[in-house]
C-alpha cells in the first residue's frame, strides 16, 4: 500500500505527485533500512568518552544509499532544496521522527536544517560557501547557541552573553547551555546569539544577533555534554559552553511538530503490538479484549490525527502566507503537539509494563523526547501567552460590537411582538442574563 493513501484528504490538494512517491521512499527508507539500523548503530557508538569521537559507521552507509534514493536535504525550498512545501516536508518529516537517526541519514537534522536556513536568507555569499554548502553536503554539523544558565531564557530579551565591537572584529564573551549539535564531532559552526552592547530600555527587541563562528576559534570551552532524562543523545550532544573574549571578523519552525508525530505513531503501534500478543493475557483474556485498551488506542487515534491537522494546518498557513501570518497556527501546533505525544507515549508504556521503562522497546526514549519539546523549542507557557495575547487583540473590541450588534438586533425583533407574554418573558430573560 502506497504512503500517499494516508495523506489526510483535506491536505492532499497541496501535495505534488512529486512529493507522493518521495514520501513512499521516504516511509521505505525509514521502516526497511533505519530502524533496523538502530542497535548496530548503537553497538559502533561504543561507550563511555569514545562515543564522541567519532560517527558509526552503518550512520555513513545510510547517508551513501539516500542521495542514491534522492531523500537528501528534503526540508529546503525550491530554490536551494529538493523543492518541497513545508506541508509536503511535513508530511515526511513525520516518518522520518519514527527514528532517531533518519533525520541525519537523509540530512535532514536539527539544529542544522534553521542554521541551514538562516545561511540561505541572511548569509553572505562567502559565508555561505564556507558553511553553507559543506553543511548541504553533510560534510559538517553546526550548533545553536542560544540558551544561558544564569537567566530565564525562555524570554529571549534577557540574554546576557556579550557581543562587543572592536575596530573591525566583534569579541564575544559568555557563557551558553544546552547547545544542540555541539557534541557531535564533525560540528564546525557555532551561531552564537549575544546581545550587542549595553542593556537599554529603549528597544528590547533591537539589542539582539547572531554572528557566526568557526568551533575551534580561540577561546572557547566545551565544558560538558549534557544528558537529558539520563540520554546523552551522543554523538550530536547538548553542550555546556563559555567564550572568553573570542574574536570574529564583522559583518526552523515546526519540523520538530511532525517528526514528534511520528514518535506518536510509534508508540501507537506498540501499544496495539503488545494488546495483540496473545501471549500476553490478563485475567484469562487478551489485552486487546480489554474496554480500556481499546479506549486508549481509540484515543491516541484520535489524539494524534487531530494533531497532526494542526501542524498541516500551520504549513498551509506558512506555504500560503509566510510565517509571520502563521504564529498562531505554529504556537497552537508547539503546544499540542508534544502534550499530544507523551499521551499516547505514556499509554504505550503503561500497556507494556515494566518492559515499557528498559532498553527493550524504544518508548522510553520518544517520551524524554517529546518531553524535551515541551522546553527545547519554547516552554508552553510562552507560547500560551503569545497565542492568547494575539486572540485577544484579533477578536477584542471587535467581538463585543459583534455581540452588542446581535442584541440589538434580537431588541428590534422582539419589539414587533410587543405586549405579548412570549415577548415579555423572554425580554425579561435577556435582562437578567446579559
């Protein structure tokens, strides 16, 4: 059965036949050839300080066999990508969130595919053939450096690490957690964000860039890798960082969304693997027999798929209008999707038991990262606050005339059946209640 067939059909008049059979290679890929991948992946990773050192080989061989298949670097657009809608992408992202190292495999990972974009609209020519292209090529990694341990940095404008100019150089100094991609070894780029010159109150949106710089500049410090929920996520990494006084010459939105969907689905075909294991019984019956087994997997069904319609509902949007027009669509999306997942996720646990909680089966590791999506790509709470902020000013004053208009008109209609009890009794109603 082809992929396309479950394309939902309210997204389906926005997909290429181009980007059906991608999808369909995109779906083979991923079931015959990454998953299978995982454990050897794992045995070459090895243990301890080594597995830093070096990419598993078997990761390599999956690079060689999708450029033969033509899934490299899906996410960029027309002019600098394979030439896909962020719907069509999304769409393969999904499948490619079933494993963890898909993304890499056909380069298409994070945080490299936003650097990769910021290169492509902001970057000089010569910025992009140093960084640009061998990042396209996947010759090299990159980091973000965004994130700092003494301050909230789910609100950007706090940002502390200094940017200061200096004749014809900028020096940087700071410290940086949670860098995504800094561990991993073949990672070259930094961008760093810093805000430049003194605190002001002016502008608070104003006092902020980023300025690139080589991985192995002088004076910088890889303090550590950090682990999250006790997952080293080796080789990428998530770095502890401080730059003293490192010198530079001047002058991705809802992937994460789809590829956590595809998480979703994961568990979901867990959940309904294990139900259907008939040696797995409980008081003389299958799990699948159970009511609450069934409700479960009707919900995560339903859960994920509507879901899903919320991030496809955000490409349309980004497709059609550019992302500035979808920030409501993309907030909606970062705040159900995640919470969406570790639903389902936490349901697939609770079916398999204690085996829900090891190594053997891949559910612990989709929650701690549908869990990390809830912080890594803005806390809930600011998106929240955005997204009520901008219904309140979409609807606002106008909502209340809207309501204000309707009553006077159900007054003018009432006022033709005046003296009547009906007529009474209802105004009498509306009175009270409004």
């Amino acid at each position: 059965m082809p992929a396309s067939v479950n394309i939902p059909p309210i997204a389906l008049p926005f997909i290429s036949d181009r980007a059906k059979s991608t999808l369909g290679l995109a779906t083979q890929f991923v079931d015959e050839e990454c998953i299978p991948a995982h454990d050897p992946f794992e045995a070459q990773l090895g243990q301890g300080a080594s597995r830093w050192e070096k990419k598993p080989a078997i990761l390599e061989q999956l690079k060689v066999k999708v450029k033969k298949l033509g899934l490299w670097n899906m996410f960029l657009g027309q002019h600098n990508g394979a030439g896909f809608s962020n719907v069509e992408y999304g769409l393969m992202a999904e499948y490619l969130g079933r494993s963890h190292i898909a993304s890499e495999a056909t380069n298409n990972p994070g945080p490299d595919t936003g650097n990769m974009e910021l290169l492509v609209k902001y970057g000089t020519e010569s910025q992009k053939r140093r960084w640009l292209d061998p990042l396209m090529k996947g010759k090299i990694r990159s980091a973000f450096l965004m994130t700092e341990p003494d301050i909230a940095s789910s609100d950007a404008r706090n940002i502390r690490c200094e940017i200061r100019r200096d004749g014809e150089e900028y020096v940087l100094n700071g410290s940086k957690l949670w860098s995504p991609g800094a561990g991993d070894p073949t990672c070259e780029l930094y961008i760093f964000m810093g805000r430049i010159g003194g605190i002001s109150s002016v502008n608070q949106y104003t006092q902020h860039s980023v300025i690139l710089v080589p991985a192995n500049a002088p004076g910088i410090t890889v303090h550590r890798m950090l682990s999250v929920f006790g997952y080293d996520d080796a080789p990428h990494g998530h770095g502890h960082i401080t730059l003293h006084n490192v010198r530079r010459l001047g002058p991705g939105r809802i992937h994460h969304s789809m590829r956590t969907i595809g998480a979703a689905e994961t568990a979901l075909e867990w959940m309904i693997s294990h139900a259907n294991d008939e040696r797995k019984k409980t008081f003389g019956r299958s799990l699948s027999s159970h009511g609450t087994i069934r409700e479960w997997i009707a919900k995560s069904r339903i859960e994920i798929d509507t879901a899903r319609m919320t991030v496809l509902n955000a490409a349309i949007r980004i497709d059609q209008e550019g992302a500035k027009a979808a920030l409501r669509e993309i907030a909606a999306a970062k705040v159900l999707v995640p919470r969406t997942a570790l639903r389902v996720i936490d349901r697939a646990i609770q079916i398999w038991g204690a085996a829900g909680v090891c190594q053997d089966t891949p559910l612990p590791g989709l929650w701690d990262s549908a869990r990390t999506m809830r912080i890594v790509d803005g806390p809930d709470e600011v998106h929240l606050q955005q997204l009520g902020r901008r219904e309140i000013q979409r609807l606002g004053k106008g909502v209340q005339e809207k309501l204000e208009r309707q009553k006077r008109e159900a007054d003018r209609l009432l006022s033709s059946y005046e003296g009547s009890l009906a007529a009474a009794t209802l105004r009498g109603y509306n009175k009270a209640n409004l």
